[in-house]
C-alpha cells in the first residue's frame, strides 16, 4: 500500500472532517510543531485518535515536523504587504529574524521567504539589521521559512522546545519524527541517540532532504534513515526549479536500490485549497511518485487550511491506488 498523509491545520481539526479524510483514504497526519506544542494541540489529537478508529483505521501514523534547524522569520503582529523594488529591514525595527541568519547576511545575498513565495536582495547590512530590496513581492505572514541560497548554516539538531516535545510524543500517540534540513548520516546519529535518552526510542525517523547538500549526502543518509522525505519546498529553493525533477528522480532511484521507503511532498494537490477538482498536472505528479517507487505521498497546505480537505485526501488516495495497480500489470 502507498501511506497518505495529510497534515494538521484549522480546515481539519474536527473529528468529522477527520473521520471523512480516513474514510478517503488516509494513513497517517503530520503536525507541525514549527507552530505549536503537542499539548496545545491535545483536542485535536483525541479527535484524530477517535476518528481513525470510528473508520475502522487501526495504528493511524502520526508523525511530527520538529522546529529543528529549519529558520523562520519571528512572529508578525498582523500580515505584511512587500512590494516589489520596495525596501524592507530584517531585524531591529524591521522583520525579525533568527541571530544566525543575521549574522550571515551580506550585501548582495539573497533572502527567499515563505517557501520561496517572495525573494528579496540584501543592499546593506550594519548595527544588527540588514536593509534589503524586495525582488518578489506578496503577503508576509510571521514564522515563515527562510532561506538564504548558497549559504549552510549549521545549528543544533533539536531545539529545546523540541526536546520537550519528544518527551510526550509517545503520550500523545506520536509514531515517527520529521527532521528538516538533514545533511549527514552523523546527524540522524545524534538525532536517535536524543530520542533514545528522552524515552521516544520508538520513534521513526524521517530525514528531509531540502537542501543540494543533503541530496549529495544521501548514501551516508540512508542507512540511518527509516524513511527518506523529497521536501520539494525547500529542495526547490535551493536549485533552478527545472532542476527539480530530476533530482527528485535521482533521490527516488537511490531510495529504491537502497530498499529505503520514500515519500514525496509539497505541492501535489495546491490547486485544491480552492478548487474541489485538481489539476492534470497534479493527478500525474502523485501517479508518478508512486510508479517511481514512492512508500507515502503527503499534502500539506491542502488539508491543513484548504477548503476540500477529504475530497484532496481521497484524490491522493485514488491516484495512488490506481498508479500501484498500473505498476501491478506491467
């Protein structure tokens, strides 16, 4: 079977609308942690609990995103409207941002925010806050992702607010653990010996590859992995996008000649936070995932604050299911 998961957020939070996603189709849920604690999400992880089992879905997978070393920007007290050649400030008096990133900003970097949604130039850079162009403009939103391309920054694998996570994870029915930004097997090393002392031994550990590095690192990643993430998001802010595809073809072959599951993310089913239809394009991307080899397919945005959430689970699901029987008749 190929897992569908689906992920946490306010357009699926009922046990309702839980139970129609299992009932679709659904396999597991991810909950991003980058925003919330395990026990601020408590209720909603009942409702996920009850419903898998009104569907008749023994075990559902929870898995959890870490906060980790994936940057984000600082909270917003309400959304910022960037304008394109409009000049912006990251940190004091300005967007805030992460000490390291700050550290590492220089004139004429680039600065890609919100999964690459809009990109901004640094021109200057003095006293603990660097003044930047925006270059693509839209609607910023506090704790979105940073990426600075070209440049590794390297930081703790596990944030304390992490740690206290792991500590309940078990508690809360948590069966694996997302790490982003992985770049050596010696990380994932740590990472289990961390789960182990916190008493989520148990836990998978599911290495994201959003970085260049990390892609060219794989055969030290794999065998400490138990499941290997194609992170599209990130992955494709580090590279040309018409990249993009054969990397993930590349990573996909690897995991397959490795015997190590695989799943891919980001963008499968976009079209449906508004629409109840997705597009062609989109059906043939989950096809191919799985004809490629793919243990899971994962939506994000979709389920979490989309208007369709079953109906983009039992689309994921359909697809699956029909790319696996293509494969069973070839």
């Amino acid at each position: 079977m190929t897992h569908i998961y689906g992920t946490f957020g306010p357009a699926c939070g009922s046990q309702e609308t839980l139970e129609a996603m299992f009932r679709a189709g659904m396999t597991g849920m991810r909950l991003n942690l980058s925003h919330c604690n395990l026990q601020d999400s408590a209720d909603m992880l009942r409702a996920f609990h009850a419903a898998a089992a009104a569907a008749g879905v023994n075990a559902p997978q929870l898995v959890i995103d870490t906060q980790g070393p994936e940057l984000r920007i600082g909270a917003l007290e309400s959304p910022m409207s960037l304008q394109n050649s409009a000049v912006v400030f990251f940190g004091k008096e300005g967007i805030p941002f992460p000490k390291p990133v700050l550290e590492a900003l220089e004139p004429g970097c680039e600065v890609l925010l919100d999964d690459g949604k809009l990109a901004l130039q640094v021109t200057a850079v003095e006293n603990g806050r660097a003044e930047a162009k925006v270059l693509r403009g839209g609607t910023l939103t506090g704790r979105k992702s940073i990426k600075l391309p070209g440049k590794d920054l390297r930081l703790p694998v596990l944030t304390e607010r992490d740690i206290r996570n792991i500590r309940r994870a078990t508690e809360f029915g948590v069966t694996g653990l997302l790490q982003p930004f992985v770049h050596s097997g010696e990380e994932l090393c740590r990472l289990r010996q961390i789960l182990q002392e916190n008493g989520a031994g148990s836990l998978k550990l599911f290495a994201k590859i959003e970085t260049l590095e990390g892609a060219a690192n794989l055969p030290d990643i794999l065998p400490q992995a138990d499941v290997v993430v194609i992170a599209r998001g990130d992955l494709g802010n580090d590279m040309p996008l018409w990249h993009l595809p054969a990397v993930q073809k590349d990573i996909s072959a690897a995991c397959r000649a490795a015997g190590k599951p695989f799943i891919v993310v980001t963008q499968m089913l976009s079209s449906m936070e508004h629409s109840p239809v997705p597009t062609r394009a989109e059906v043939s991307d989950i096809f191919n995932a799985v004809a490629d080899g793919a243990w899971g397919v994962m939506v994000t945005g979709e389920t979490a604050v989309g208007e369709y959430p079953a109906e983009t689970i039992r689309y994921l699901s359909r697809t699956a299911e029909e790319a696996r029987h293509w494969l069973e008749a070839q």
